[in-house]
C-alpha cells in the first residue's frame, strides 16, 4: 500500500510538469506567419489567406532576431544591377545587359536616391492621397471652339439706289424702312432736265439713222442711271419722259430711306440702300490660340442667343490677314446661305461652334495636365512608386482629352488625381515643375 501511494504521487508530478512546458511553450509565441509571405501575421494557427499554406509559429527570441534583420536590411522593394541601375526586376536573376547578378535595393535604404527630379511615393501614400492613374492612348477627337458671332450683311449683296444727274423728287413710292421690295420694283420718280435732254439726243439719233451715234446715246442713258424698262418706253413711244421713275435692282430689305418728297437731288445722292438678306454673314471673333484650328471652308454651327434651340450651319469664308489691335482677336468671316425667310436678323449675337474631326491622334486625360503658365506638365509613372514630371507639348482640347505633341508616348501611365500633391512633394524637395527640363525639337 505504501509503494503504491508513493506510485501515484510520482505520476501526478510528472504530470503536472509536462503541462506546465506545454503551457510554456504557447506563451513563448509572438504570432504565427507564413513562410512565403511574411507580411501576414495571426494571433491563432490558420491556413494563409495568400496561399493557403499552414501558418508557422514564430517565437519572441526569432521575432526579435527577424525584426533585427528587418531593422538592418529593410524589406526588398526590388533587384537591380550595379552597372546599370535602370534593370529592375521582381525577382533574383541575371543582368540582361552585362549578365551580372542583380543585387536586392531595400525599401529602407538611404543610399539609394532617384534622379533629380523624380519622386518615390509609397504604396500607403499614395492611397492616403487617392492618387489615381490615365493611359496615354490614340483616340479620335471632336475638338469645338466655342465663340460669340454677330449677324451682318453679306456686302456682295448690297446697292445703292442714285441718280447720276441733278433732279428733283416728284413721288416716293416705298416710303418705310425695312420692308422688303422685288426686282424691278417702283421706288421714286425723279425729274431732271438734264436727262430729258439726254433722251432727246438719242430720239434725233434714232430718226437720222445714226447706229454709232444712237448706240453711245443710249449708252449715255444707261450709264446716267436710268432703268432699261424706262429706256424701252422711250423707244416705243418716241417721246422723252418727263420724268423718270427709279426702280430696284434686286429682291431684297430696305435698310436705308434717304428720299422724301419734292426734296432736290444733286448727282450721286444715295436715295435707298437695298441688300438681299437671304444671304447673310456672321463675324466670329476669335482668340489667337483659336487660330490654328480655323480654316477657309470649315463648318460651323450658329445658335441664336435668343432662340438656343435653333441652330444654323455656314462655312468660313474669309479669314483676314490683320488682327484687332485693341482686343487681340480676328474676326473670322462664316458664309450662312440659308436665311430664305430672314428668321436670322441683321446684328443679332449668337454662339459659333467650330467643329474638327481629328483621327487617331496621341491623348492625355485633362486632368492630369498642370498648366504652370509658362510650360505644360505631367507626371509619369515610372513603376515601383516612382514618378517623374515631363514637359508636354499640347494641341487642341476635345472634351475630357487634349492632343499630344510632344513628351508622352503611347501606354505612358500618368497621375490624374494627386498631381497636385506630388507638384507640393517635389517642390518642397527643392524640385519642382519650373525646373523639368524644356524639350528640344
């Protein structure tokens, strides 16, 4: 009895020592780790979430000897070759250039510095600043150049209404302005001595047989301004009129009336100025970075600023030589051919849109463009959180995309949100976008 009691004391020891190391030994576990990625940590053994491997056990002695390790190298952003420092790779291997092994370039190292100009921001700040990319790539653009145009006359289709010689007005027969009056239609009778005797002339010419002599009679009374159909009631009749009625040229709107009744007219006097409004001009006037994409013969589409929803199409037709000296534009000359019922008047203001069609043509967002007033600036992704600023050379705006010229070629990768940010970063480095190296072309 006594040896068996002296038993039983012995195993309970025992068992009491092999759960106080077992114990001991969950306590001495910082977290458990995967072994193909080391970034994940759990407090409890679980599969990876990465790869689904069993999560090692990772003591306070090695968690102590790893973050040592970690504190004096720093994790490996990437390998590169120490003759050429441009080779970067994800992984271990061989310089493609010089065959040489790439050596690690740790996330940490304070020996590596990037060029001057370029920036390395970290995963973490760029999602704390929500940094956010565009891909340089060719697109069809639609650029439009939006101006204010005002109506006038087409002058190609304007006339004045005169008599040649002295006279006097016996009847007005269109009294108002802006009415509009056919072809051959009666404007005034005049009276003037001096034509009657010409018509006398050309009547003796005409009895005597002299062809030469009535042809530079009748001539004589063309060229004094008198109607054809006037001419022919003196050959029909054989006798001068006594007075002789002015008629107009052509279909069109009185825009001026300086006659009235019994009034004295001396050679040369306008009496009405008449101009066709079927055809009417509209003057745009444009800017100086607007010009070059402005042409004789491009399309153009008119809205009426009091009636938007009525739209008109015309062709530049004339782009002048000479800018406005005060207000630094050009006023571009658009034909509209197509004012058949005069719905668009004389002086109204409206909105002109130029419009272009430019295929497969080199394009950055807008966003990721600062305009520093002197040059155009992008920054560029160079991968591994590197970023560089570039001067672009840039062609016209088309909705959300400008056209390059130069600086960026196709898949370039640039900043669109945070470019703001990465301008503050560089400066405060004593960098800066006034300090990108201009292109030479």
């Amino acid at each position: 009895m006594k040896y068996i009691l002296i038993l039983l004391l012995g195993f309970g020891f025992l068992l009491i020592g092999c759960g106080s190391d077992e114990h001991d030994q969950n306590d001495d576990i910082a977290y458990w780790t995967c072994p193909m990625h080391p970034e994940i940590k759990e407090d409890e053994q679980t599969p990876c979430p990465l790869c689904g491997m069993d999560l090692t056990p990772v003591r306070e002695d090695n968690d102590d000897e790893h973050d040592h390790e970690h504190n004096d190298e720093g994790e490996v952003e990437y390998w590169t070759c120490p003759m050429h420092p441009e080779i970067q790779e994800d992984e271990f291997g061989s310089c493609p250039i010089c065959g040489m092994d790439l050596v690690p370039v740790h996330a940490d190292t304070e020996e590596h510095e990037e060029p001057r100009g370029r920036l390395r921001i970290t995963t973490t700040q760029q999602q704390i600043i929500g940094m956010k990319y565009d891909t340089v790539l060719y697109r069809d653009l639609m650029p439009a150049i939006r101006t204010v145009g005002r109506i006038t006359t087409d002058e190609r289709r304007e006339a004045e209404v005169t008599l040649r010689v002295e006279g006097w007005v016996e009847q007005t027969h269109v009294n108002e302005t802006g009415v509009t009056v056919r072809r051959g239609q009666p404007l005034v009778t005049v009276y003037s001595p001096e034509l009657i005797s010409s018509q006398e002339d050309y009547l003796v010419a005409r009895e005597r047989g002299n062809e030469n002599i009535a042809q530079r009679a009748r001539e004589r009374l063309r060229l004094l301004n008198m109607p054809e159909s006037e001419i022919q009631k003196i050959e029909e009749t054989g006798e001068p009129l006594m007075e002789v009625m002015l008629t107009a040229p052509f279909k069109g709107a009185v825009l001026k009336k300086n006659v009235r009744d019994g009034m004295k007219i001396d050679p040369g006097t306008p009496l009405y100025e008449i101009a066709d409004l079927s055809t009417v001009w509209l003057i745009a006037d444009l800017y100086e970075d607007d010009l070059p994409f402005v042409y004789k013969g491009q399309q153009v589409e008119f809205s009426l600023q009091g009636d938007p929803g009525k739209t008109a199409n015309g062709t530049v037709s004339f782009i002048p030589p000479t800018m406005e000296s005060a207000t630094r534009t050009l006023s571009v000359r658009i034909e509209l051919n197509n004012n058949p019922d005069q719905h668009i008047k004389i002086d109204q203001f409206g909105w002109v849109t130029f419009k272009e069609h430019l295929e497969n043509r080199l394009t950055v967002h807008r966003d990721a463009v600062l305009r520093t007033g002197k040059r155009d600036v992008v920054f560029k992704e160079l991968g591994r959180g590197r970023f560089e600023p570039v001067e672009v050379h840039l062609g016209p705006l088309a909705g959300d995309y400008y056209e390059v010229l130069h600086g960026l070629e196709e898949d370039d990768r640039v900043v669109t949100s945070g470019r703001f940010w990465l301008d503050a970063e560089s400066r405060l480095r004593g960098v800066g976008t006034d300090a990108v190296p201009a292109h030479e072309h």
